[in-house]
C-alpha cells in the first residue's frame, strides 16, 4: 500500500478519535454539568472539534469530520430530524477554506470562527424546532434554547481548541503536513 494511503489512514484515526473524544465529553460530563447552565443547555463540542479540525487540517478533512460529527450528534441526541451531518459539513468545509484564505487558525481566528458556526449551528437547532415542534413561540425557543446553547458552545469550546492544536502540531511533524 502507498504512504500516502497510511497518512490518509492515521489522520483518520487520530481525528476520528478527537470526534469521539469530544462525543463523549458532550454527552458524558457536560451533560451533567448542564445543570449549572441556564436552562439545561449542553455545549456543542462536536461543532468545536468539527471546527479545529477543520482549521488544522483543511476543507476536505473539516468537510468530513463535520458529516462524522453530525452522524456521532444525531445518533447520541435522538431527534427525529436531523441536519446536523450537512450543516457540520458546511462548517468544517468554510472554516476549513477561512483558514487558508483569509483568516488563520490562531486563537483570535477560532473565536470568529466559532462565533459564525454558531450562529450557523442555532439556525439549525431552530428548523428542527420548527418542523418536530410547532407549537413553540420564535421568542420562547431563542430564550430558552437557543441563546443559552450558543453561549455554553462558545464558552466551553476552548476545551476543544488547545489540546486539537496540540494534537495537530504532533500529527503535521509526524505526517509531514506543511502548516
């Protein structure tokens, strides 16, 4: 098999092993922290990572940890409907040219980017909410979910981005990825 094969291979594994890190932080630990959270909102670590990994390794690997990520949400948060592997997707794949085009992937860049993603992640809890539940109120829904989920993602997403960057610096020297 080639090298290029291996390298294809291992960065699945380490990355994929991030995604389930932080599935299982999410719904392990943070969900019981949610308690201390207004309302109950649990943060969206698989948008963060979706997003670090995006940034640390490109479009094409942030476009396919987003649809792992949205898989890994939509089987551990048993919604009937689920965008998430599309609109992670879209995240990892934008955060993914962001990083090469314009913007960096340093602390201040994740920042910005997180705070689009989401944004981007609350436009789709607020269809879901729509379409499972159309009783809700616009005003009850961005009091109750919205707003306290976006806050509590941005909050604890930090979790996500200093080990992810220290993860990417080993894996760039170890697979000889420019950086």
């Amino acid at each position: 098999m080639s090298q290029q094969f291996h390298t294809a291979v291992r960065r699945l594994v380490i990355w994929g092993g991030v995604l389930f890190a932080a599935a299982i932080l999410q719904t392990s630990l943070l969900a019981r922290l949610a308690q201390a959270i207004p309302y109950g909102a649990v943060p969206d670590l698989l948008l963060a990572a979706t997003v670090a990994v995006a940034i640390f390794d490109g479009e094409r690997t942030g476009a396919l940890a987003g649809i792992a990520a949205g898989i890994f949400a939509g089987a551990l948060g048993g919604t009937g409907i689920n965008l998430l592997p599309v609109a992670y997707m879209l995240c990892g794949y934008v955060c993914g040219i962001w990083s090469t085009m314009s913007l960096s992937s340093n602390f201040p860049s994740w920042c910005v980017y997180m705070l689009t993603t989401g944004l981007a992640r609350a436009a789709v809890t607020l269809v879901t909410i729509a379409l499972s539940y159309p009783d809700y109120t616009l005003l009850d829904v961005a009091a109750h979910i919205l707003l306290p989920e976006y806050a509590a993602t941005l909050l604890f997403s930090v979790l996500i981005y200093f080990p992810v960057r220290r993860i990417a610096q080993s894996v760039n020297r170890r697979l000889r990825i420019p950086e």
